[in-house]
C-alpha cells in the first residue's frame, strides 16, 4: 500500500464492521460470527498497523494514534503520500 494514511483509513474502517460483527454474534447467539469478528478485530487494531503504518521514505513505523490526519513523517520529515 502506497499512503500510509490510506492504510491506517481502511484498518479503521475495518475495525468498524468488525466492531458490527461481534455485536452480531453476541446479539444472536453465534459463535462463529463472533470469533470471527474477533480475530478480525485484533488482525485490523493491532497486528496490520504494526507492519502496514510505515513511511515509505526511512522506513520506520509511524505512530497510529493521529494517523489519519498526519502529513509529515515525524522522523524524516518528509511529505506522506
């Protein structure tokens, strides 16, 4: 993925339906659902920001928490796409 900004977009947006998935699950009884639901969410909230949320110019792993909105690399200091 080319815009870390993107990344961190989607994995939010993902957690999100997740989110609607346990809620599912719990809400009928299935369990299937819900640990589904669940894996997801620990795939989208901690496991793929950890390896997608990187600046493509150094590298290195970029703070998830303001992601969304960040424009600069605070370690380079270069433009994010």
């Amino acid at each position: 993925m080319n815009s870390p900004r993107t990344a961190a977009k989607l994995c939010w947006i993902f957690t999100i339906i997740s989110f609607v998935g346990v809620g599912i699950g719990l809400y009928t009884t299935i369990n299937t659902i819900t640990y589904i639901s669940l894996g997801a969410l620990v795939i989208f909230m901690i496991i793929l920001p950890m390896f997608v949320c990187r600046c493509p110019y150094c590298g290195q792993k970029l703070p998830t928490r303001g992601m969304a909105n960040m424009k600069k690399c605070p370690y380079c200091g270069k433009e994010l796409p």
